[in-house]
C-alpha cells in the first residue's frame, strides 16, 4: 500500500491511526493500470464487501456483471463512449456543453493513454453494478456498494475508480452479453486492478457544514 504523505491536502494523515479510516483517505480514482489481472479468489472477496452494504428496507437490489476479458472490456468502452457522445449530441447545446465537459474530465487522460479504452482507462476488471428499476433507494444503496467494493479493493493493494459513464452500457451493442434482466439497469460500474500510477488527493471543501444548537 502507498505511504501516507501529508504533503498534497489539507488532510493530516501522519494523524491518522486507525488502519479503516487510513483505508479510505487512501482510496483514489485511479486511472492507469498493470496489465497483472486481479486474482479470482480477490474479485470474490472484493463482491462480497460490496454486498455487506446497507440497502433500504434490506433490499439489496444490486446485481453484478464481472468482465474481465480484454477485447471484451475494449469493446464496451467504444460503444459506451459512443453512446454517451450520441446522448450528448441529442440532449441540447447547454447540456452538450456541460456533458462534454464532463465527458472530458473523466477520460480526458485516458484519451492520450488508452486510446483503446476511454472509458475504463485499461483496467484488467470491470464490474458493472445494476440495481432494480423500480426501486426507488436502488441507486443509493448501489452507491454504498460500490465505495464498500472500492475500500475493501484498496485494503488489500487493489486501485479502482467508479464509471458513471457506465450508466450508457445499455446503449451498447454488446450489452446483451451482460444478460441485465429487464427490471434493472446498469448504475455504475467500478474499474479494479493493480494501479500504475499515483494520483495526488483532490483537497476536499471543508467549508460544507451545518452545526445545530
Ligand atoms: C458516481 C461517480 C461517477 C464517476 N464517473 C467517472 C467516470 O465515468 N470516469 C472517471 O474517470 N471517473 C469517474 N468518477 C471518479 C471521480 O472523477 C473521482 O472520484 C473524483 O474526481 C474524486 O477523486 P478521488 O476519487 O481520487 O478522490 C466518478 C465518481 C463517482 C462518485
């Protein structure tokens, strides 16, 4: 696991003791990978953390889609990506603009590093989340999932970063492979593997809370 540095937010982490918290202030969005794949029996563990989340009314209505075949996961990256331009496209100037923006920021260093792969920045496993259509919480409770998924990645030496663009996966021509029953969709999905590169904390906005007498 990385060494804890001080040197890049305004987090104290020479503070820190406690290995949980220590966990979750060293969890980054990692956007370059090893090609080392992640061990089957990792993947395993890594789901199951995911499914202790807490859901509402103990639903737990996600599901989980693993791909970990290269050419597979190269695939849905174009027809994602593609699909996610189309929706921009379609969706008005103001939309397209703050779309494509976004679009850029979340694979703006993919493009020059992983022109294969925009979307899951060359990651050796991704996992598509899909929760109940019809669930109103489903979203959140695939939220909680998800970070469960990504500390307990981390715990064990694994990178991983969420993909919201994922939420597009429906709209690929390979989406059938997943075999997504027709009551869910895709929310999320979370990219893991052994991280090659290091990436600096965002300093987190402090000024954001509310104390009640
Ligand atoms: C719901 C959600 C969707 C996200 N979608 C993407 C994405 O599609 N592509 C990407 O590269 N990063 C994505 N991210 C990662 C964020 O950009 C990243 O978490 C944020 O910049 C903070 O960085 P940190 O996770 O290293 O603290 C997403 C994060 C969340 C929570």
């Amino acid at each position: 696991m990385q060494a804890l540095t001080s040197t890049t937010s305004n987090i104290n982490m020479e503070q820190i003791s406690n290995e949980t918290i220590k966990t979750i202030y060293q969890r980054r969005a990692v956007r370059k990978y090893k090609a080392t794949l992640v061990e089957p029996s990792l993947i395993e563990q890594i789901i199951d953390a995911g499914r202790m989340a807490p859901s509402a009314i103990n639903k737990q209505p996600w599901k989980f889609y693993v791909v970990s075949n290269k050419e597979t996961i190269s695939t849905f990256s174009k027809e994602i990506f593609r699909a996610a331009f189309i929706d921009t496209i379609k969706s008005g100037v103001a939309h397209v603009i703050k779309t494509a923006k976004d679009l850029m920021h979340f694979s703006n260093r993919s493009f020059h590093l992983h022109v294969d792969d925009v979307v899951f920045h060359g990651a050796p496993l991704v996992i598509f989340i899909s929760s109940s259509k019809q669930n109103e919480w489903a979203e959140l409770d695939v939220g909680m999932c998800a970070q469960n998924m990504m500390l307990a990645a981390k715990s064990m030496g694994i990178d991983s970063c969420p993909v919201g663009l994922a939420k597009f996966a429906a709209h690929a021509k390979s989406y059938s492979k997943l075999n997504v029953p027709a009551t869910h969709r895709i929310n999320l999905a979370v990219i893991f593997g052994y991280g090659n590169e290091t990436p600096e904390i965002h300093v987190r906005i402090k000024n954001n809370v509310v104390y009640i007498d």
